[in-house]
C-alpha cells in the first residue's frame, strides 16, 4: 500500500471491481449508491447527459473501457471530496486496517471517549442487557455474514481496531446467534456489542445470557443502514 493516499487506494479499488466485474453496470452503481451520488450530480460533473450515466448503468451501452472508468470514479470521489470527503475517510480507515469494505463498513477511533448512551441515541438503540464498562473510544461496523463466514479468528480479533474499547455493531443479523457465539473467541470481549436489523422481541434467546457471561453491553436497533451510517459520523 506504500505511501498511496486513501484516495488513491479507493480510486484504485473501485476501478478494479468496475473493470473486472461480470456486470460493469451493476458494480458502477453499487459504488454509485455507496457514495450517495445521483445519477444526475454524476452526470453533471462529467459533464455528460444523465442517460449516459443510466445506459452505463443498464448494460444498454457497451462496458466502459479504463478511460471511461477512470473518469467515472474520478468525478465520485471529487464530489464527495467537495462534501467534506466523509466516504474517502470512512473506506481509507478499513482498508488501512486490511479488511474489505463489504466486510467492514466503517471503523472509527473518537477523539475522546463517549459516554455509550450517546452513541445509542443516536442510531436509534435500546439496550436490553449492560456491561460493566459504559464508555467507548470507537466503532467498528461489521456485516455479520461476510465477517462470520470469511475472516479467521486472528482477523475476527483485528476487527477491534486501535483498541478494544469499542463497540462492534453487526449488521446483516436475523437473531444474532452467530454473533453471540463467534464473539467467545474473544478475549477480551469489546465494551458493547449492537446489533442492525431486528427487533428486542426477535432476539436469541440467549444473547443476553452471553452478554452477561461476557460483560458486554447489548442493544439492537432497527434503524435504516444507511441512516445508522451517516448519524455515525457525528461520533468523531
């Protein structure tokens, strides 16, 4: 990875999967999505009609060759640049930290240390079993079913980041059994441990034993990703 910037490294990276994927169109709009852009504000910062975008997008015009690609995440990463950079730091801190960003959506170390309930509310969660340590000093974002089904347990351990006194919070989770029973491995156990996607009532029956086991806090919430996502930006 060398001296190369994030910037570089995601230009890099998204390049590549737009270059090499089965469908171009496809994997352009997942990054497309991901960074928040319009097909319209893309458009305009290419300088191109906005079907041009969409025919790309559709398969209705021919895979774009490395000139047009390069163009096409040049402009992503100079609109989001322009709003403050948030996807370029946010994509720089897990690759840095040698995971996929389909594995770990987001990692970040705060400044200070915060107070648990304030990372609650904001992202909308309701704890249902505590800990005996009620602050942390990060997250990590994790999607549950990539994490569980690809990382070692040497990676799974890794996933804390710069220190263990953070919280994960999983997405992808239907009952969170796999996450209650993958986070033994651990030792010692994060500071809080939040669950994506479901509601209190749909929750294992014993995951709050195991948080109790463990001493971790565990909260769920059910709030859109993409909403939990950006709220966490304020965290830092």
């Amino acid at each position: 990875m060398g001296g190369r910037g994030p910037k570089r490294e995601l230009a890099e990276k998204i390049a590549g999967e737009i270059t090499l994927s089965d469908d171009p169109g496809a994997t352009l709009r997942k990054w497309r999505t991901d960074f928040d852009v319009s097909q319209t504000d893309l458009a305009a910062e290419l300088e191109v009609s906005s079907s041009v975008i969409s025919d790309y997008e559709s398969g209705r015009r021919e895979s774009p060759g490395i000139g047009v690609v390069k163009r096409l995440v040049d402009g992503l990463l100079a609109i989001d640049e322009r709003r403050g950079g948030d996807r370029i730091r946010q994509y720089g801190r897990v690759l840095s930290a040698g995971f996929e960003s389909d594995v770990v959506l987001d990692l970040r170390e705060y400044a200070t240390s915060i107070h648990l309930t304030q990372l609650y509310d904001e992202i909308g969660a309701s704890e249902v079993a505590s800990g005996s340590t009620d602050r942390i000093s990060g997250h990590t974002v994790i999607d549950s079913i990539e994490a569980i089904t690809r990382l070692s347990s040497e990676e799974f351990f890794r996933l804390y980041g710069q220190s263990t006194n953070r919280a994960l919070i999983f997405t992808n989770v239907t009952r969170g059994e796999g996450v209650g029973i993958a986070l033994r491995v651990l030792n010692p156990t994060p500071n809080a441990v939040i669950l994506h996607g479901i509601e209190e009532d749909e929750l294992w029956e014993h995951a709050r034993d195991l948080a109790r086991i463990d001493d971790y806090s565990l909260a769920v919430t059910n709030d859109p990703l993409d909403d939990v996502l950006e709220r966490l930006v304020t965290l830092e």
